[in-house]
C-alpha cells in the first residue's frame, strides 16, 4: 500500500467547505482528474452514497463507482473505489484553522492483486500530483474575488 497526502488552508467556514467537497456531484468542479460523476443513489450525501465516476489517469479514462464509506458532517468523508486492480481510499479531514479551514487529503492506493503491485508506485506517483492540484482548485474556488 502506498500513502500520498497533502494539505491546504481554506478561506472558508469548515461547514461550507464541507458541504462543497461531500456533494459528489462537485468533484469534478475539485477534484483534478475527474471527467464527470452523477450520483446514483438518492437524498442528500452521507455513509454509503454511490456515485459514477469517470477520470483521466495516466492518459486513460476510467471509469469507478464511489461509494462513501466514511461521513461525519462538518468534518471528514472517505470514499472509496476500484479499477482495474487498485483500489483507493480517500479521506478528506476538515478542521477549523486561521481564518478558515485546515484541509487534509489523503489517499491510500492497494494493489488488489500481485499482478498490480508494481502499478501502486505509478498510481500514488500521479495521485501525489493530483491532490496539490485538487487542493488549489478548492482554494481557488472559495478564493475572495478580487476587486
């Protein structure tokens, strides 16, 4: 297994930054990478909400069903998916910081098999890149509007 986090300082209330990075629908307004992703089960977000997602990995497009094993309001979600023999759990930590919100991405990347061992470097190598990028793009979207 191979870990890759990164962290950032938003300029925002934990409460909205939560509500923005839990709806699914919005990760691929985030999340770098991401084509698309509609949710497949309904009601509001929250444990065991499904969505499919589709993103660009290494020059592919990939397609995963997310599932959200982890859910506590105003605080942290985990999803998790699989493709292609690696599964990923991410988990996005949110704590009241500065003026904002002190946020923590973290992915763990599992080959699922020994056959895809040696692609777990490949993956949290391009992952590594993804969250720094993911991170700006939440920064940016709760960045003031200059003025």
């Amino acid at each position: 297994m191979r870990t890759v986090n990164a962290s950032a300082e938003i300029s925002a209330p934990p409460s909205d930054v939560f509500a923005f990075l839990a709806n699914l629908e919005n990760l691929p307004a985030w999340q770098s990478g991401i084509v698309s992703a509609e949710l497949k089960t309904p009601g509001p977000v929250g444990l065991g909400s499904r969505a499919h997602v589709v993103r660009s990995l290494m020059g592919q497009r990939i397609a995963v069903d997310v599932v959200v094993v982890g859910f506590e309001p105003g605080r942290s979600v985990e999803l998790e998916s699989a493709a292609s023999g690696i599964g990923i759990r991410a988990v996005l930590d949110l704590q009241p910081g500065g003026s904002g919100t002190a946020l923590s991405f973290t992915m763990e990347i599992r080959a699922q098999n020994i056959f895809m061992a040696p692609a777990e470097g490949l993956v949290a190598g391009a992952a590594e890149q993804d969250l720094a990028d993911s991170l700006e793009r939440v920064r940016a979207h709760f960045a003031p509007p200059d003025g």
